[in-house]
C-alpha cells in the first residue's frame, strides 16, 4: 500500500474482550485497515461511532444491554455507516443475521467455533470490511405503491427457466427481486453466496414473504413453475436433464471461481443444459463470480439482465459481466423482476442503463 492511501478505519463491537482483542489483531495484520477503537456494548459504540467517524462497524449479532438489531436500526436511520455482522452459527444466529442484512448491515461472517479458526476467519473477514468501505451508504427507500404489486409479464404458456445470482447485498436485492414476481412464475434458480445454515434459514424467510414458494435446493428436485430453488450453502447448485423435466442437482466440488455455492457453476449448466430457453439475471455482489457464466449464457441464446450501478449495494459482479459483454441490458433493482418477465414472454426490449 502506498503512503498516500487512504487505510480503513474500522470500530470492533463486542461484547467479548477476548473476541474483541482477536479480531483487532486478525484485522490489524492487513496493512490497509486500522482498527480505531473498540466498544463492549451498544451505548459506548455509539458514542464512539461520533467520536471517531469510522469507516465501517463489525457488530456481534448478539449484544447486551441493547439488542444489536435495535441498534442496527438507530445507526441506518441516524448515521448510516457500513456494518459488518459477526454472526453465531446458530439458527437464532442465521435468522438474526438475515434480518440484520435486509435492515441495511452491508454483510456478515461466521464466528468462529473456537480460537484456532481465527486466521480463516480474518481471510474471510478483510475482504469484506474492505468492500463494505466502498458502498454508498443510503437511507432505505421503499419502492414506489405500484410496484409492490406481482408484476406481469410472462403468459402461463412460458417455457423458460430463470437462473439468478448474487452476493453482497443479495439478501436484500433478492428479496426485492422475488416479492415483485407471481405465483405463477417460471421456475428460478438461485446461487446466493452464503453458509452454510443460513440458507435454509434464506430460504424460509422469502417463502413466507414471496407468493411462489421458495425452498432450498435438494438433490434430484424437481424444477417446476411456481417455485424457486436456491443452492445450499457449501454445495454448487446445477440444473440437470431427468426425462422431459429438469432437475437440480447438487454437488460439493471445489470452489468455482472462488466459491461453493458458485453463481458461474449454476449459469454454465444452465447454459449447456437449457439454452436458449432461459433468461439469466446477475446482482450485485463483489468479485466476478457469475460473468463468465452469463456470458456463457449468452452465448448459447440465453437472455441475459444485469443490475445497475445505481440501485447494486456493490457493482462488482455486474460491472465484470457488463464490461466482457455477458450483459444484453442492465436495469433498476425494482425494474429487473419486470424486465425478467417481460424477457420470459417474448417482450424483450433491451435499453443500455
């Protein structure tokens, strides 16, 4: 790092001293951020967060004195500020997690069961305080009335499959996507990069709030309208042949591009397998997992849609596939659910953003 570069100041929230030494040290071996302080609880964070102006805020998901969502809260509406969760790998924990993300945290790692995993933890953990320090932060808007309604678009007759992915504020993005869509939807694939655990819990909270219904994927499931299907967390998710159906199938290769879940794993399959009869869609996310794919995509004579850089939390993953051309037109995240439907019907109008 030069000496002219701009380091990232970060603030530890824990309650834990020892947690809170620990991830001051696993942060401070990355010459590019420092650790400017650190809180025990809610109350002293917040006077912290005026005083030294932080870059961006790891959380422990659960703190005394003042539950860390309520807390989550008072910093997104006050001074929105870049937080990072340090989450339990407990259901309660994915749960609270989840909320913590659709609330406005930029993302989250998993505490580590015992001391010795610190060193994975902080390989996980740098990147991710380094992205949260690039996002614009913003107060939450809901979208407009007349686009919480189901979106039209694709007829009942529609034979595509839709394949979705994303990272870094995919759990927002998604759910925005999803709740605009019917109930009788063409069948959707997701790659979401998340663990383990957290997907089931994922997957419970978006069918409670979506009208098609949304499970996470098994093995040999078959793919219908009506549903979507979102990759485990530690398995890639791929869209296989079975008869005159189509299945998902799951597998615990090695990382593709990076990951397991792999968005590229998902939309090469689909590619090979589906083509041209699919549309694909890539939300925002850091990194390039999933560029390679959709230009795949593309390629074989799918319809490929990307978010744009106005509305993605992070514009990595849909910056690399619109700059190597796997992106056929780009669009608003409260636009895109339209766009995919229309793109399923036989109406697309692709429109450079």
């Amino acid at each position: 790092m030069s000496a002219t570069s701009k380091k990232v100041r970060v603030l530890i929230v824990d309650d834990s001293a020892l947690m809170r030494k620990l991830l001051a040290a696993v942060l401070s071996v990355d010459e590019g951020i420092e650790v400017v302080g650190e809180a025990p609880d809610p109350f002293e964070a917040r006077e912290k967060i005026k005083a030294l102006d932080p870059d961006v805020v790891t959380l422990d998901v659960e703190m005394p004195r003042m539950n860390g969502l309520d807390f989550l809260r008072k910093i997104m509406e006050l001074r929105p500020t870049p937080v990072v969760m340090i989450s339990s790998l407990t259901q309660a924990g994915a749960d609270t997690t989840l909320e913590a993300l659709e609330i406005g945290a930029v993302d989250f790692v998993a505490k580590p069961a015992d001391n010795s995993a610190m060193l994975q933890l902080g390989g996980e953990l740098i990147p991710k305080i380094k992205a949260a320090a690039q996002t614009r932060m913003r107060r939450r808007v809901p979208p407009p009335h007349r686009q919480r309604r189901a979106v039209g678009g694709a007829s009942s007759t529609s034979d595509k499959l839709i394949a979705i992915g994303a990272s870094t504020g995919g759990v927002e993005a998604l759910k925005a996507v999803l709740m605009l869509f019917p109930e009788d939807v063409p069948p959707i694939v997701i790659a979401q990069h998340m663990p383990e655990r957290f997907t089931a819990a994922f997957a419970r909270r978006l069918d409670s709030e979506c009208r098609m219904r949304v499970c996470e994927a098994a093995h040999d499931q078959p793919i219908e309208r009506g549903n979507a299907y979102i990759a485990p967390g530690g398995h890639h998710l791929e869209v296989a042949r079975r008869g005159s159906g189509l299945v998902c199938a799951l597998n615990d290769g090695p990382l593709v591009s990076g990951h397991r879940p792999s968005v590229d794993a998902l939309f090469h399959s689909v590619a090979r397998v589906v083509a041209p009869r699919a549309v694909g869609a890539i939300l925002t996310g850091m990194g390039r997992d999933g560029a390679n794919g959709l230009l795949a995509m593309r390629r074989a004579g799918c319809i490929t849609l990307g978010q744009d850089e106005g509305t993605a939390l992070i514009y990595g993953m849909p910056r690399v596939a619109f700059e190597i051309g796997a992106v056929e037109s780009q669009h608003g995240l409260f636009d895109i659910s339209e766009a995919i439907l229309n793109a399923c019907a036989g109406k697309h109008a692709p429109a450079m953003a």
